[in-house]
C-alpha cells in the first residue's frame, strides 16, 4: 500500500502535509485533502460518464475549476486559512472539471482525426 501512497503523491504532486491531510485510524493519507478530493472528483466523472454518459459542458468546466482557484488565491493573498472539507470540496469538483475537459479535447481531437482520415481516403 506504500507503493500507491508514493505513486499519488508524484501523480498528484502533492505536499502531503499532516495539517492539510485526512487521517484515517491515526493513519495519514498518502495525499492532501484537496488532492483526495480532486480523485474522488476524477473517479466520479469517471462513472458519471461511463453510466451515464454525462460529463461538464466547457462553461461548468470553468465553474468548477473557480472554488478552487479563489481558495487557493485567497490563501496566498490574504490571512485566509482554508479548512480540510472545503479543500476536499474544491478538489472534487476541479476533479469532475480536469476529466470533463479530457474528454472534450477526446472528441474534438477524435473528430478532427476522422475528417483527415476522409479527406485523405476518400
């Protein structure tokens, strides 16, 4: 279980600061909160899109992205301090964001290759 620890926090390339983590049984999590949310929000738009084929327009991407970069801008600015459940809050919806927008290069790059392949075969 080290290894995955390890493995999320270079995918995820996070600090993993005590004050900023879950714990679990006394045990910290390999990651941050906000990172911890941004997998679940990443895994969620996962199912959301294989069951329901539902993944955020451009325009929600960016709604979703906007809580956390104020959190984040707000805490570098200011005397802001930032608590564990709205870091895992703005890190599930930049979670749903980062995947919805992955999709979309998807099927906008997948279109792109199908008018090449016409032009060029047909």
């Amino acid at each position: 279980m080290k290894k995955f620890g390890f493995f999320l926090k270079i995918f995820f390339g996070c600090h993993s600061l005590p004050a900023r983590s879950f714990f679990w049984k006394g045990k910290q999590f390999p990651i941050c909160a906000r990172c911890t949310g941004e997998l679940f929000g990443m895994i969620l738009e996962c199912l959301l899109f294989v069951f329901l084929h539902w993944y955020a327009s451009w325009g929600w991407c960016i709604v979703f992205v906007m809580p956390l970069v104020i959190d984040g801008v707000l805490q570098l600015k200011t005397k802001w301090f930032s608590n564990n459940p709205l870091r895992f809050f703005t890190g599930t919806f930049f979670g749903i964001a980062l995947i919805s927008f992955l999709l979309h290069i998807h099927f906008l790059l997948w279109e792109l290759v199908k008018k090449i392949v016409s032009i060029l075969f047909m």
